[in-house]
C-alpha cells in the first residue's frame, strides 16, 4: 500500500547517485535490503518500481532485494536467535526484553550501471 | 568497477564480491552484468522522511508538546476513544488533534464539538496514501499554537500496516484493536504491535455478543510486545476508561517533568 511512496524515494536516492560525469546513464541494478519486519511487500514494490521509472534512467533497473531475517538478542541473557513466527519473547530464558537487531532494514545498498 | 561516492555509508566491509552488513553476509548477485559500474550508496529508502520526523520532534520538544501517534484498523473506534478522552482530561490538559482520513472532514467535525484545535489531513490530495509522513505532519503542527499545547494527538489513517513505518517524530504510541476484529490480529499484523507503547483493547460492551477470547487476545499482544500495557474499555459506555487516561495523562507529566 505504501510501497508507491517508497518506490519513489529509492529512484530518488538512485537517481542522486549517479555520478555526474556519466553521460546518458542506463542503471541495471538496483540493490536493496529489506527487512522482514518492515512492513513492504516486495513483488508491490517491483511493480511500482517499474510504473515510476519509465523513462528515466531507471526504466528497466532490475530490482534486487535481499530479505533480511529478523534477529532479536536477549537483554537478559544475552542470547541471539532468528524470530520466524512474531513471537518475541526469549526462547532461552522467556524474558520479554528482547531487542530487535535485525529485521527493520529498509536500505539502499547499491546501483550497477552500464559502462 | 566500482565507484566510491561521498555519500554517508552504513555498508560495514566489502571483500571479493560480498557485503557483510550487520548480522546478515549476502551475495549481491551470481552473474554480475560485463562493464558494469557499481556505486555503492547505503543509505536509509525512508531518511528524508526519518529527517522531517526528526525536525518535527525537536520542534515538540522545544514547545513542550507530547505527541500520541494513535493507530488502528478502520473503525476499531479511535474517534469515539478520542471524543470521550479529550472530554474527561481537558482543560487541565491542554489539547490538539491532527486527524488523518483519506477523504473526509467528519472525524474533524466531531472531535472539534471537544472544544480542542482539530485539523484535519486528507490524504487523497497526496495520492489516497495510506499513512500520514512526518513532512505532511509538520506542516499539519504549522495551524497549532503548540507552546500552548500539552498534549497533540495524531489520529492517524486506518491502518494496520503502513502507518507503522513511518516516523512522524511522535513521543508515544497506541494501538487500538476492537473486539470485533478478531484475537490474533498483533500476530497477523507484529510491526504495528512491536512499535506501540500501549493497546487499547475497545467495544468490550459486545462481548456477550460475540465469541472474542479476551485472554487469547491479550496472550497474542504479549508474544508480540511482551509487558505491553493493554487497557480493555468501551469507548462507547465509558467502561474501563480510568486506567488508560491514567497511563495516557501519566505519560504527558512524564514528559513533562523531564524538560
């Protein structure tokens, strides 16, 4: 639903880095990182994507999204494990303090463009 | 190739072809395109949005202002919570309201019979999204007189995904989940229930119509957000209101005793 929005802002960020001295540049690759946590589906995201980059620089870009796992840590015991099923309480110790270090990525990592 | 921009990094280390950022290590891809040139950015999808949340809450902070980012599903009952809220804490705690809906002033209108400054933001002129952004925010707190607010509550748009993701420089956060709607939703739904700083379980004056587990809803929130503060009320009959205007005015003197 709001991937339309987030779709703009990666053109956004992909377009600003295209260094300047590349004359009509054509991006390939786009390389994102998305974590599991973060609310974004990434097949809604493609299509907009490929909608918002018709006839730019962009237009045809492969999107690359690397699904980052949600991994919490115990602030308790210290342990770290991967959450598969939204359950976020320690399954050493079942304290609640649990932190979320992994899982809420929404980055750009990097664009590949043709030479 | 690859080509070194001056751009803020938050890419750890490369070395041959992989990237180990955080806890995770990934190929980027098996078949890299021939003369293709990579730069690198690192850089967050949302920070133009992360920089207006973070204007917005400097902003509040230098006004005194608590800002509850209030969340739900569609008719979960946040209006009628927040008509009978703002009766029983007002005046002593001074109060605005900035209410998201795509379309529509009829949430405005009725939580300004309140007596408190009601603005209202629809989305459909900024493309029917589905969250309110922290510039569309900011501009909103721009109608409010905020050094003379204690308290500014964002209703936000109906919801369970979307308004999650976006900071809007808010100091607390509350779900609103109604008995009507089913007891696993902040299983179905974690993000939301993971960010909220409390829930609001609404319309308990339909439980004797209605086949809801109220101790399988709450065990759903606590997996989710264990310690969570759950306040079971009906908005409609009052039933239940004391707790969470306790915790919600506790919240407003906390922040305001810590300035």
């Amino acid at each position: 639903m709001h991937e339309m929005g987030i779709a703009m802002q990666v053109v956004e960020i992909a377009a600003a880095s295209v260094p300047a001295h590349i004359q009509s540049p054509r991006v390939e690759q786009v390389n994102l990182k998305i974590g599991k946590l973060s609310s974004v589906v990434p097949d809604s995201l493609r299509f907009c994507f490929e909608v918002i980059t018709k006839d730019t620089p962009l237009e045809g870009a492969v999107l690359n999204i690397e699904v980052a796992p949600v991994v919490a840590r115990c602030r308790d015991c210290g342990v770290e494990w991967t959450i598969e099923d939204a359950v976020f309480r320690c399954k050493e110790c079942s304290s609640g303090s649990v932190e979320v270090i992994s899982g809420r990525e929404l980055d750009i990592i990097s664009i590949e463009i043709a030479d | 190739m690859i080509y070194e921009t001056e751009l803020p990094k938050t890419v750890a280390s490369r070395s041959s072809g992989m990237i180990c950022a955080g806890v995770s290590v990934f190929l980027f891809k098996t078949v890299k395109e021939e003369n293709a040139m990579e730069v690198e950015i690192g850089r967050k999808v949302l920070e133009t949005n992360d920089a207006h949340a973070r204007q917005n809450r400097e902003r509040f902070a230098a006004a005194g202002v608590f800002v509850l980012n209030m969340m739900s599903s569609p008719g979960s009952g946040k209006t009628t919570l927040l008509e009978k809220t703002l009766v029983r804490i007002m005046p002593e705690i001074r109060c605005g309201v900035i209410v998201g809906d795509i379309c529509t002033t009829n949430d405005a209108d009725r939580l300004a019979r309140s007596g408190a400054p009601v603005t209202q933001v629809n989305t459909d002129a900024f493309g029917g999204d589905c969250h309110l952004a922290a510039h569309v925010i900011g501009r909103a707190a721009d109608g409010f007189d905020l050094e003379n607010l204690d308290l500014l509550i964002v209703e936000n748009i109906g919801n369970l995904v979307c308004p999650a993701e976006f900071d809007i420089g808010e100091n607390g956060r509350t779900v609103v989940l109604s008995v009507t709607e089913g007891e696993d939703k902040p299983a179905k739904y974690p993000h939301m229930f993971r960010k909220c700083d409390s829930a609001v379980l609404n319309k308990i004056d339909l439980l004797p119509y209605l086949d809801f587990d109220m101790a399988a809803a709450e065990g759903f929130i606590h997996q989710v957000h264990p310690d969570m503060p759950i306040f079971q009320l009906s908005a409609k009959t009052e039933a239940g209101m004391g707790p969470w205007l306790n915790w919600l005015t506790t919240q407003v003197a906390e922040s305001r005793s810590a300035r």
